[in-house]
C-alpha cells in the first residue's frame, strides 16, 4: 500500500449481520502479476474484516480491463486488445484470485456489487448538496450503506468560505510571457501512472494555461525549464517573470 492516511470521517464498513467495522486508512495499492501492474485507489483499511474485497466496477474503471464471467472462473482482460491478463477460479460463492502478489495478499475477493459510504459516494460526485445526495440514495441509482449524511466535509467548508477582498492592482500586461503565473496542486486521487501532484503555468495576458503532471514537487524546476524552451522556441518570446507562491 502507498500513501496510507488516517481515516478521519465517521463511516463504518457494514457487513452481512448489519454490524459496522470500523475504517483505519485509506490507502492506494499495487498488484503486481506476471503481465501487468494494476492500481487501485482509495482503498479501505478495515483491520477486522475477515476477507479483502475489491470492487469489479473501480478495478475495471482505473485498470482499462473487463471481466468475463463464467460458472467456476473468469477472465480478467485488456479493454482494448482483449488479452487475458489475470484468470482465477469460483469458490464458496466468491471469485477468487489465488495468484501470488508481490503486495503479500495470498487471495483477493472480488464483489460485482458493494454498498459504500454516503462520505465517499460525496466524494465520488463531485461533493454535491445533501439534498441532491439524498434524491440520488432514494431513487437507488447509488447503493448507501447509510441515507443520513452525517459527516463534516472539509473540502466543501473551505469551498464556500470566504475571503477578504483583494486590492486592485494598477499593473497591466501588454504582450504575451511577460508575467507567467505558477502553482502547485495535489491530484485527488493520484492517477492510475503513479503522479501525485501536478504544476500549472498561466500566461496573465492571454490566460492560457499548461498543466504538468509530477511524481513528486521537487520535479518543479526540471518542468519549469522543460515548458521555458517549449514556449520561447514556439513563440519567439521570452518569458519576462514568473510569479508563484
């Protein structure tokens, strides 16, 4: 597992008999086979749960694969030239993969059909309003294993927080690169590739935008000259400041 985070919200993972086990990280995780590496993110660490489960619909989602299923096996294969990647076999009701995983899981469960938080369907949407949530819950085009949004999200506080006004600035850009504005900003969730965050250059006179995407922020100054000689060879201009925080 890699960048495990302590779980901060109220949820609970809910099983058969209706009984909440609690939610310790979440995390994103590597398998490893023989063909391919396959991601997966937003994991749920739940240290009492008696089997790891994994969701058909997210694995085929981040991985570009699908599923074939048969009475007592199944293929998994590439989306696009149809190779079997990965195949296991049924048992007790579940499919199962038995191959070896450099991750240390022996066998991993997979659901065509899971319940899951009404935290994390919030965040799946795009943080809608609690009342558009619940019409979603109610109209059962999401599963929830609870209807009552009872949680604090943070993103959406600092979203609708305000701010003071900023002054007004007499300064004004007549030509193209002659002030570029930059910033760093985290991917949420980090991509299927392995980047975790991602750069942006803003050009103040056209306002067009590059956006780079980075494993980690100490890649900054390598992208900065990497888009310095793209736009200054391009356009024939230099680029005069650069502002960032």
């Amino acid at each position: 597992m890699t960048h495990v985070e302590p779980y901060l919200g109220n949820d609970q993972l809910h099983v058969g008999k209706g009984k909440g086990l609690v939610i310790s990280n979440t995390a994103h995780i590597l398998l490893h086979t023989l063909k391919r590496v396959f991601t997966l993110s937003n994991i749920l660490h739940v240290p009492h749960i008696k089997k790891i489960i994994l969701s058909v619909q997210q694995f085929c989602r981040e991985n570009y694969v699908f599923f074939e299923f048969y009475s007592s096996v199944f293929y998994i294969k590439d989306l696009i030239t149809k190779e079997v990647l990965l195949s296991g076999q049924s048992k007790d009701g579940l499919h199962v993969i038995s191959e070896s995983f450099s991750t240390s899981l022996s066998q991993i469960f997979f659901s065509t059909s899971m319940a899951t938080s009404s935290n994390i369907w919030h965040r799946r949407l795009g943080h809608p309003s609690s009342h558009i949530q619940s019409l979603l819950a109610s109209n059962k085009k999401v599963v929830c294993t609870s209807h009552h949004l009872n949680f604090q999200c943070q993103a959406c506080l600092l979203g609708k927080s305000s701010r003071l006004l900023l002054g007004l600035t007499s300064h004004k850009t007549s030509t193209p690169f002659e002030l570029i504005f930059s910033d760093v900003w985290v991917f949420a969730p980090m991509l299927s590739d392995g980047f975790h965050y991602f750069v942006i250059f803003m050009d103040a006179y056209t306002k067009f935008i590059w956006l780079y995407p980075i494993a980690v922020k100490s890649d900054v100054f390598n992208v900065f000259q990497s888009f310095q000689v793209l736009v200054e060879r391009q356009f024939s201009r230099k680029i005069k400041t650069i502002q960032t925080n």
